[in-house]
C-alpha cells in the first residue's frame, strides 16, 4: 500500500457517530491494534479521498475534554499535545451531536486552542430535524472561524462533502476561547519557550497535565514541576474555571446560532421506553429474558458452525497423516499444528455471535441502562455497573471478556472483574461439562418437566458465577484504594442499531480473539502435543512390540491395536509420565493417574480433557461421545472393584473444571491487561486452589 | 444547610447552585452541570441509586454519593 498522505484524527465524545462515520470512510480497510505501551484499541483505517490523495484515519477513543480519567481518554490526551506523536494528526475532524451541540464543543474550544486544525462534522442532522432544532451552520461556522459540513453518519450523508473540505487546505481557528489567568502567565511563558510550544494552551497543559503526558522525559517533567512549585502553579485550581469559561463562550455562540431549539417532548418514545426498561420490577424482568436469549442462541446457533469445523479440522488432520509421509515434522503439522488451529477456529462461531448480541445492545443504547440497572447490585460486590458486560462476555470466552473491561474507569473495579471473570462458564467448559453430566446423571425428568442434567448443567453455570461475585467480594476487602469511581454518564436516546457497525465489531472481536488469544493457544497446544508424543525413546519404540504380542492373546482387530498402540504411547510418554507424578496429589479428590493426564493437557485450554481420555481409553476418536460415555462406565476402579466413574468422582471432576484455571491465552492476557506476572500468577493460585479444595470436600462428602 | 440533588423526587426540577466536591465537580462541569442551569430529576434505578437527571436536555446517570455533591436552589 501506497505511503498516505495525510493523517486525520477522528475526535468526538461517546454515542456521536464516531465508529460509523469511520465505517464510512474506511470500509474493511481498517486495522485494529494497540497503542504503543498500553492497551487501548488502536483503530487505524485508509480512505482515498481522491485519486490522489489518501488518508491515514485514526478513529480516537469518545471523550469530553482534554483533561483524561481513563486510559482510553488519556491517549487522546497525549497525541494531540505531542507533535512528535506518530499519529498526530494533520487535520482533526469532530463529530458532533446536533441535538445535542453544547456538550459536543467543550472538546472543539480546547482544540481550537491548541491551535489544531479541525473541521465539525455536525452528524445526526435528522434527528436534530426531528426535534425541531434549527441551527444557522453558517454562522456557527463562521463564529468558530472554521468550516462546518452536515452529515448524517448512519446514512452516509455528507460524506463526499467532508471527503472534498478535507481535501482542500484546513487552517487552524484564529480565536482563541480561553484567556489564562494573568498571574500564570509568566510560568506558561517559560514552559512554552522551553519546549518550543506553538500555543499557550499546550504550555498549559503541560503545566496542568504532567504525569498524564508519558511522552515527557523524566528530567523534562522534572523542569515542569520545579518551574511550577517556584512559581506556586498548582494543578486542578484553575481547571473548574477553564470549563466554566469555555461553558460561557458555547452559550454565547449556540444563543446565536441556533434558531429554533427543539421541543421539549421529542424525546417522548425514548422516555416511554426507558419507564419499561428501567422498571422496578419489569426492567429486571427484560434484563434476564434479553440475557436467556443471549445465552440460548450462542448454543443453539454456534452448535451446527462448531460441528462443522469440528469435523472439518479432524478430517483434515486425518487426510494430512494419511498423505504425508512419515516424520517428527509432517506429525508436527497433521496432529500437532492443525487441530491446535482448529482448537482455535472453533471458538469463532460462539464469539461471533456474542459480539452480535453486545454490539446490538450497545448500538440501541440499551447497554447503558443495563449499566444503570445493575450498578448498585454490583457495586456490594466490589463491582461496578459496567462489569456486567464483561462478566456475560465470560460465558462465551473470557479472552474478549478481559479485553472488554478497558471502559471501566476506576482501576480498582476493573482489576477485580478482571479477576474474576474468568469463573463465568466459557464455551471451552462447555464439552467437559456435557461428557461428565451425560456420565454421571439420569436422563430422567424432575415432575416430569425438568431434565436433570440440563438443571445440573445450570447449576454448574449458576455456582461458576457465584464463585465470581463472591470472590470479587472479598477482593473488596483487601484491596485498598483512594481512587474513586464514578458513574456519571450519558444515557443515550434510543435508536435502531445501525447494523454495518455491528458487523465491524464482529470482525474485530473476532480478529482480535484469533491473532492475540490464538497465538498463546497455538504455541501451548503444539508444546502439548510434543509432551504427549514423546517419551523416553526405548520404551515408546518397544510399544507397538508389547501391544502387538498382547493383541494375539486377546485377538484383537487392526483398528483395536491402533488405538491401544496410541493408549500405550501416551501412558509413557512424558505428559503420561507427569499425570503419574501428581496422582498421589490429586488422590483425595478421587482422580487416578489417567485423569491426571487430562489434567495435565488440559491445563492449556480444558476442552482438550474430552480428546485425552478418548486416547487414554482406546477410543479411536473423541467424536463418538456415546462410546466414550460407554467406555467410562465400564471402567473399573482396581482397589474399590466397583466402577470408576461413581457420582462422587464425576461431580469431584466437575467442580474441579468449573472453578480452576486452565487456559492459558486467560493468564496471556490478564498478564498483558495488568502489565505484569503479579495477577495471573495470584489468579492462577487462587483458583487452582479453591478448585481442590472444592473437589477435596465434594469428593470426600459424597464418598 | 442547601438542598442537593439526591434530595430531590421524580419528576422535580431546580437550577444547580454550585458543588460540594471539588473533584467530581470537575468532571460534573465537563458534562455540562453548569451552575444556574436548570436540572431535572427523571427517576431512579429500581433501587433508588443510580438516578437519571437530565440537564439542558440531556439524560445522564449520577449515584447518590455523586448526586449529593451537587447543591440546588428551587
């Protein structure tokens, strides 16, 4: 791709169009990444603004103004006050909400003072229609110094207009909006001089803003603090007056340039809706049907998908060991590589559809208001309102989940959702779960109505979310913070999901479930295979010669001796070799080595147990769950002479998946969100440990 | 002593006196609660916290702990 010619910010404060109109731009030519050191969504797209000319677009995090409280926020922050920023902008676009312009400019008023150059696209002019509203654009443009285009983002309106005003040459405003108090003066004059500023305003911010502009030296933020000490500027104490003033000029200029305001009640539907949605009784009602059905269809939907590439990675992980020829290499990729991708590709289905369903609420606004409902529920356990989405992102994946906490603002609150998501029932849970329950519960009815294994299935779901509340529960308690957490936010009217966005979001969450979990998964998976294939060389060699002797004892079938060869192998190899080790630890919860060795692959991602006890039992493959089920019925516990599997081993096991970590691409991640090894590694104790324990007294109390 | 916002019932409105915090009045002057702009309360959660407020025509949700950091004159 040719080099761009020029860069362009998209800025604005949340639920003004902002993603649509970078939909519009850019189409599919985005790429989603992160900003260098943190972990904020970096969402860079390309448009051709003419036959020559093409734009770097970069969509900004949705704010209010310049001084930041979340990270998202304090990114903006720090590309527009470093010009050595790579992505600082030649040209700034702000979108605008016309029906509600006021909150819109307090943001503009602080760009025009830093002297950047911008263009208003004033978006939902419909709406704005709607309510009456009237707004003279040629005066607003011309009071503000600065050109204005209408658009209508969810339409495309307007587009080629902005795409043609961006084309031409883009000056910044001559006005300037707010005046620095005179006593202060002299120190932005130093600052100003001392880092070559272009503005006051930018010298301002770096007096105001110091430890929030990473991009400054530590000897630089030095100088800034001593001038200011010298010169007793404190931070914050002229902040409240910056806004209020900046207020006043937006009045004066909305005062002449709107003509007509909109009328009062054309916010009437939304309002009907919100007196439903938010009912006492009703909105909590609305908020489990919405969630039940969220949950129903990322079963019943994602099943036929997962088969389908379930069965397609098998097949062709079949065809390539049947093809390639023999060699530690081509095993590699048929047993080893594709099915760790498609132990990958099989989470797209279910992830997809979840991302459907939270962009769908958040595109109508209704995810605010479940936000609202939930708050103050969530925040007796350590909680805020906004760890909701989060914590049902956990049920399909806790990877998007993780990612999915950087809008809470408060670091507190959103380490303990961290920290506990990973207890939410993901999908990988899911095939354990079904194997195990089928294993251990009568498929009869309770009063003939309730299936007993779809209640227990429930109620394995139900306790891995207790064990998330209650945990963030105590983490209330221990860890201490004075930050505070705030929930002033907008409540946006309602509107019909604009579905193009939702289908980006699809892609992106997919994309980024794909590249940063796969990696992990990949990697793991691949080290896996390598332990479970290999052993101490003469006994995996002499392995095919003892099954082979056995079998004409036994008079076995070529397909039995396969699987038996496959059995012996992993019994002896290393990862056979560690599932013994720990079998006197893992004892007292009921479990004998061969369960150990699904442990022990299964500490990667946990569906891998169904694989491994298939290899373990001789069962050729994992897909025929009824032999499966048949096979650990009839195993036979050696010292007891009764059956292996009884209940209290099954619900043993059971509870041991529900509640421990295994997934490493979680612990990948929860490392990356939290810059460090510190959490991972606690939240790895923590739950491996209240998983034995669980397992320990269930076992024991039900044997 | 002055009324505050989490004082107020459903459907009452005031103009904004001024803040009892400086530092979420800072970010409540952000969002547009401007001394001597009027404000409405719409209702509360099932819970009675958080509420919804509008001020100059725009819906937003405060807690109490917030809520009652904002004095009223009405």
């Amino acid at each position: 791709m040719e080099q761009p010619n020029i860069k362009i910010a998209l800025t604005g404060k949340p639920n003004s169009g902002k993603s649509s109109l970078f939909n519009h731009l850019t189409g599919l030519n985005q790429k989603i990444g992160n900003f260098p050191g943190v972990t904020v969504d970096k969402r860079i797209g390309f448009c051709q603004l003419d036959n020559n000319i093409q734009a770097e677009i970069i969509d900004l995090p949705g704010i209010y103004s310049l001084y930041p409280r979340t990270l998202d926020e304090k990114i903006v922050t720090e590309i527009f006050s470093d010009k050595n920023n790579s992505l600082y902008p030649d040209k700034v676009v702000l979108i605008a909400d016309a029906t509600n312009l006021k909150n819109c400019l307090l943001l503009l008023t602080q760009l025009i003072d830093l002297k950047i150059p911008t263009v208003i696209a004033l978006n939902m002019m419909d709406l704005a229609a709607k309510s009456g509203l009237s707004i003279d654009v040629k005066k607003l443009s011309a009071s503000l110094d600065m050109p204005v285009v209408m658009i209508n983002a969810r339409k495309g309106h307007g587009i080629y207009e902005l795409k043609q005003l961006l084309l031409s040459p883009i000056k910044a405003s001559s006005k300037s909006v707010f005046q620095i108090d005179a006593e202060i003066k002299p120190v932005v004059k130093i600052i100003r001089d001392y880092f070559n500023l272009s503005s006051d305003y930018e010298a301002y911010h770096f007096l105001q803003q110091t430890d929030n502009l990473v991009f400054l030296k530590e000897e630089q933020r030095n100088f800034i603090k001593t001038i200011a000490r010298e010169h007793e500027f404190f931070p914050h104490k002229y902040q409240g007056a910056e806004t209020v003033m900046r207020y006043g000029f937006i009045q004066q200029l909305l005062n002449g340039a709107i003509v007509k305001p909109s009328h009062r009640d054309w916010k009437r539907v939304s309002h009907g809706i919100d007196r439903v949605l938010t009912h006492r009784v009703g909105g909590y009602l609305i908020f489990f049907v919405v969630l039940f059905l969220i949950f129903q269809s990322i079963f019943a939907w994602a099943q036929i998908p997962m088969d389908f590439i379930d069965t397609s990675f098998a097949r062709l992980s079949n065809v390539l060991s049947h093809e390639l020829p023999e060699g530690p290499f081509f095993e590699l990729l048929s047993q080893g590589i594709v099915p760790g991708i498609g132990g990958i590709v099989i989470f797209i289905p279910q992830i997809a559809i979840l991302f459907a369903f939270i962009s769908i609420l958040e595109e109508s606004g209704y995810m605010a208001r479940v936000v609202f409902l939930m708050d103050k529920i969530m925040r007796k356990f350590g909680l805020n309102g906004k760890s909701v989405v989060p914590l049902m992102s956990g049920w399909a994946c806790a990877i998007p989940a993780i990612m999915a906490t950087r809008t809470i603002d408060n670091w507190k609150d959103r380490l303990i959702t961290i920290f506990v998501t990973p207890f939410m029932s993901c999908s990988a849970r899911l095939p354990v779960y079904t194997i195990l329950v089928a294993l251990i519960i009568p498929d009869s009815k309770l009063f003939g109505f309730f299936n007993y294994q779809g209640l227990v299935l429930m109620g394995l779901y139900l306790l891995g979310f207790l064990a998330a509340i209650f945990s963030a529960l105590a983490m209330k308690f221990i860890i201490k913070t004075t930050e505070r957490s705030f929930l002033i936010m907008e409540l946006p009217t309602y509107r019909m999901p604009k579905w193009s966005n939702v289908g980006y979001t699809i892609i992106e969450k997919t994309k980024a479930f794909v590249f940063e979990a796969g990696k992990v998964i990949l990697a793991i998976s691949i080290i896996l295979w390598v332990l479970a294939s290999y052993g101490p060389i003469e006994e995996m060699n002499s392995a095919k010669k003892i099954v082979r002797a056995e079998a004409v004892a036994l008079n076995l079938s070529e397909g039995e001796i396969q699987n038996r060869i496959a059995s012996y192998k992993l019994e002896h190899s290393y990862a056979g070799k560690l599932g013994k080790a720990i079998e006197p630890m893992i004892r007292p919860l009921g479990f004998d080595w061969k369960i150990g060795i699904a442990l022990v692959t299964s500490f990667a991602a946990r569906e891998v147990f169904v694989g491994t006890i298939a290899t373990i039992y001789s069962i050729g493959s994992a897909e025929d769950q009824p032999t499966i089920k048949q096979r650990l019925r009839n195993e036979i516990n050696a010292e007891t002479g009764g059956p292996r599997y009884t209940p209290a081993v099954g619900m043993s096991l059971l509870i041991f998946y529900t509640f421990a970590m295994q997934c490493m691409s979680t612990l990948a991640i929860v490392k990356r969100e939290t810059k460090g090894w510190k959490w991972p590694l606690l939240q790895l104790f923590y739950m491996t440990s209240l998983a034995y324990l669980s397992a320990f007294f269930v076992y024991q109390i039900m044997s | 002593m002055a009324k505050n916002v989490a004082e107020m019932l459903p459907g009452e409105t005031a103009v904004i006196a001024g803040f009892t915090d400086d530092h979420i009045g800072l970010k409540l002057l952000e969002m547009g609660f401007l001394p001597g702009t009027a404000i409405r309360f719409n209702f509360s959660a099932p819970f009675g916290d958080p509420i919804c407020v509008s001020v100059s025509d725009v819906d937003l949700s405060l807690r109490l702990d917030e809520a009652s950091t904002i004095s009223i004159i009405n």
